[in-house]
C-alpha cells in the first residue's frame, strides 16, 4: 500500500502498553504519572484484527513496543498469534532490556526476529541517572543472551549534553568487541524531551572520525529502516545514525504506529490519525477497519514539523505514544 507521496508503508509499530518499569528522564516524569487502564487498551484480539487486515494491506513488518513491552503478560501469546498472520514477514521488540534476559527465549520461539534494546549509558551511576530506576547489568546480561541465541541486537543510545555524551567512544567500541548495532538517535523534543538538550549527530560523527581513521559507509537500504551506517575496520557491529532532526528522511518513511488505546499514528509528530478501538468496539465490520487503515495511511503525512510551529504538535510523552 502506498501513501499519496508515492511511499510504500509496510511497517507497523504497536505500542502494547504505556506503562514502564523505568522512568527515563526524557521520556516521562518520575512521578504521578497516569497509566491507561486495562480496559482502555486494545486487547489481543482486537491488536490480531489489526494486524490481518494491515497485512492485507501491505505490512510485512511489526514491532512491538511501548512503554515497555515486557510488562505485558500476555505479550508471548500475541506474538506467536501475529506470527502466523499470512504475510507478516518479520516481528521485532523495542525493549528497555530489565526483563528480557529471562524472556527472550521463549520470545524467539514464538517468532521473535531481533530487538533494540533502548540503552543510553554503559556507566552504572548515569544509567541510574537516566532511568532512575534501572539496573544496568540486567541489560547488559540480556544483550549477551540474545547473541548466544542468535538474536540480532540494535542498541538505540541518546546523548544528551552533560549527562551521558563522554560515553560515545564506549559506545562506538561495542561494535568491536560483539556482533551488534549500535546507532545514536537524536533527541526527539516531546513531552519532557524537550527539557533537555540532545547532541546532534554531525556532532557524533566528527568525535568518531577524530578517533578512528579507518572506516567505511555501509551503503543504506530503505527497507533496513531511517538509520544511515559506517562500519570500523574488523569490527563484529556496526555503528547507526538516526538523525530526524538534523536530516530529516520522511521521504522514505514506511512506517504508521498503533497506540496502547487502539489509536492509529501516522507519524510521530502529529497529534492526528483514527481510533481504530472505537471502531472495532462500535461492531465495525472487517471491511470498516481495512477500509479505515486504507485512508489513514493513503493520507499520511509528507513530513514531519518538528523544528517549526505547528497547532497539531503531538503534547503526549514518548511512553504514551510508543517509543
């Protein structure tokens, strides 16, 4: 399926949940936070129905993500379910990584392909700073399990200036010690992101180049996802940019996101898109929700305004939107 900007949209982002075992401080406040309840969130069934008839549609690919994902029960079921959808392709996990070491197992079986582990210091004290309540060994013994099991790991990493940004270079030489990804993702300013300020990737590329002499561009495939590559000389992973900020790269945005309440995002931004909850609960038809998801992402927008003013600003936190 195709947007009116010629686009090709085959990635659908679910956010199971907003809730969270961490409290990232660019993420959501660290306290009196209000969460959905169970019965505002879709429900399993109501997320397969989705997913059928965005397949039909054209998705290939889904992600879960939140919130935190994991903290989800029933997440293990839906995914073996979702995994026998005929035509989605591949299925993937945005994680914060604290519960994953004793899930991703059974999360593999279930059909399972890779997960970004959100990660955003290797330093035990910062990571605390900047989760405010989460154990760092946790997700660093998660990082190993999924390599022994074949995983394929990407780590998301925001620096941001005075907290976390003299750990690029540790950052970049994880990429010579094990098989992963790691790519640095601008700061986006929502909800309370937008109190901090993030390091710009031009910034983090000039420090790589400065230290290391001998790397190559991995030539970018759409289909991979936004991130552009460069790859240190014997390194196992490879280091990634995500750079919505400073290069913006909605030309070649495939993606629309599913929020926690059944709400259907057609770009990060924008406060706009179509509850899909309301309709499935309101006794819509099958035709009624594929023709819905049809128009949604027919209309999506050409790019995002978040460096300009605009009155449909999306207002919620990164963990109510999914990450």
């Amino acid at each position: 399926m195709k947007d009116k900007y010629g686009r090709e949209i085959d990635y659908l982002r679910i956010s199971l949940t907003d809730n969270c075992n961490l409290r990232c401080i660019y993420c959501m406040e660290e306290k009196n936070n209000t969460f959905l309840k169970k019965e505002d969130k879709l429900t399993n069934d109501e997320i397969y129905k989705i997913v059928c008839e965005s397949a039909k549609l054209g998705i290939k690919k889904v992600r879960f993500t939140g919130g935190e994902p994991l903290v989800r029960k029933d997440i293990v079921e839906l995914m073996q379910r979702i995994n026998t959808i005929q035509g989605i392709e591949e299925i993937y996990l945005t994680t914060n990584g604290i519960l994953l070491e004793e899930n991703v197992e059974i999360l593999a079986k279930a059909g399972l392909k890779g997960v970004n582990i959100s990660l955003d210091s290797l330093k035990k004290e910062t990571f605390k700073r900047l989760t405010r309540l989460g154990d760092l060994n946790k997700v660093l013994a998660a990082i190993d399990k999924c390599i022994s099991l074949g995983i394929k790991v990407k780590l998301n990493t925001v620096m941001i200036e005075d907290i976390n940004d003299d750990e690029i270079i540790d950052f970049v030489n994880l990429t010579l010690q094990k098989p992963i990804d790691v790519r640095f993702i601008e700061l986006m300013p929502i909800g309370v992101g937008s109190k901090y300020k993030g390091i710009n990737n031009e910034v983090i590329i000039d420090i790589i180049k400065n230290n290391y002499k001998d790397f190559e561009e991995v030539k970018r495939i759409k289909s991979g996802g936004p991130a552009t590559y460069i790859k240190l000389k014997d390194a196992k992973g490879k280091i990634g940019f995500i750079s919505a900020i400073s290069n913006c790269f909605c030309e070649d945005c495939n993606r629309i996101r599913l929020t926690p309440e059944g709400f259907l995002k057609q770009c990060l931004h924008f406060n706009y898109g179509i509850d899909l909850k309301e309709l499935i609960r309101k006794g819509g038809s099958d035709n009624e929700l594929s023709l819905a998801i049809e128009n949604s992402i027919f209309d999506k927008p050409e790019k995002h305004l978040f460096m300009q003013k605009s009155n449909d600003k999306e207002l919620k936190f990164m963990n109510q939107i999914g990450g």
